[in-house]
C-alpha cells in the first residue's frame, strides 16, 4: 500500500479498512505546537494530514528536513505523543528506539536487560537467551557488567536499539537508530533487519537521509507536514 498524504485540513480521512497484512496505519495525522511569536503565542502546524502505513515484512525508510516533524510522528505512532487529529492503528507487538537513548545511568546493561525484560513479560529462560543473542550479534557482550553513564555513545547506541529488539516486537519503530554505530556495526544492524523481515517482522526507520536505499522496501518523504512515497 502507498503511504501518501492526500488528506486536506478540513476533511481528515476515515481509518483504513483491516488488512491482515498491514501491521501500522497512521491516517490524517495533524499535530501543531504552540509556540511564542510577539505578540502572542501561536500554532505551528508540524504534520498535517500525515498518512502512512507499514505491512508485514516491510523495511520503510522515513526521511526530511529537521523539523519536518519526522520525530513528533514516530512519538505519536508510539503513543508517547498525542496527535490533534487522525487515527493510528498497530496490529502486534510494538518495539521502539528513540533517537535519544532512555537509559538509566547507574544501572548496567544487564540491569537495563533485566528490567526491560520485565516490562515485556518475558520469562527468564527467554530474556537470558535474547540478552545473549543481541550481546553477539551487536558485539558489546564486554559491556554487559558496565553502567550506562561509562559507556562510549557507540555503545550506548547499541544498548538502545538491543532494548528495543529484546522481545523479537513484531513491528520495530527506530529513530536514527545507527547514529554513533562504526561500519562494523552498521553491518550488523542491517543484518539484524534482514533476519527479522525474513521472519515477517517490519521495521520503520526514521532519518535525516538514506544513504543505501536498496535496502529498503520503500522511502517516505515528510514534506510540508504530510508524507509521500518517493
């Protein structure tokens, strides 16, 4: 499905019919923040009319100017974030990678593990066996006794996406998710999507720019606060 915005201000489209292959459906989002220009506050309009849509097994690729609001609409498909209008439907589970790590300082990797783990409901067996996995696969299994306020920005990054790809989600939501990351473990990412569109999972990444658009599906372009397929 094409995710473009053909919705004006004043007639928001109705939510799309179900799809058993489409995992995320965001229609006619609009989101304004209110901002102090003299002599009074006003509304910045950032998305207005977004539409976009994400099927099984699918790689899509979000980009745009700073401030085009590629941000403000990952938040809002999370639902860290309130839209002003517009509808977002999710079928699974959900993983999200913010662009700015939230990581308790003093705890340690494992420790964030452990307590991700919980929030997810994995059990013990299950938790021990995907920490592992993504200690190999993302190479910072040394790192695993070290607090997050020691650790270099790369590996720190590497935490922040492994919190995210824990419970296997079957949708995963990354914010300038390889920020930080050497061509070693850039490698790697793209490995680890690989291996999880195989399986039906579909990931959304969201970034300034796409540097190897091959290994997308599909790229989506925020303009004038609405998205187009490109």
């Amino acid at each position: 499905m094409s995710a473009t915005a053909q919705t004006s201000a004043d007639r928001p489209a109705p939510p799309l019919p179900p799809d058993p292959a489409r995992l995320l459906a965001a229609t006619g989002v609009h989101k304004a923040y209110q901002r102090w220009r003299w002599p009074r506050p006003r509304r910045v309009p950032v998305l207005m009319g977004a539409d976009l849509s994400l099927e099984r097994g699918e790689v899509v690729g979000l980009v745009g100017e700073n401030g085009s609001g590629k941000t403000t609409l990952m938040r809002i498909l999370v639902g860290d974030l309130a839209a002003d209008a517009g509808t977002v439907q999710l079928t699974g589970t959900l993983g999200y990678c913010p662009q700015q790590p939230v990581v308790y300082p003093r705890l340690t990797c494992d420790e964030h593990f452990e307590l991700f783990g919980g929030a997810y409901r994995m059990t013990a067996a299950r938790l021990h066996e995907a920490r592992l996995a993504l200690y190999e696969e993302l190479g910072f299994e040394r790192f695993a006794a070290t607090r997050a306020d020691q650790l270099s920005g790369g590996t720190l990054a590497k935490l922040n996406l492994g919190l995210a790809l824990l419970p296997d989600p079957d949708i995963l939501l990354l914010d300038e998710p390889y920020a930080g990351f050497d061509w070693d473990t850039y490698q790697k990412f793209w490995g680890l999507v690989a291996q999880r569109r195989a399986r039906g999972r579909s990931v959304l990444i969201v970034s300034h720019f796409i540097a190897d658009q091959q290994r997308f599906d599909r790229i989506v372009t925020l303009r004038e606060g609405r998205a187009w397929s490109v």
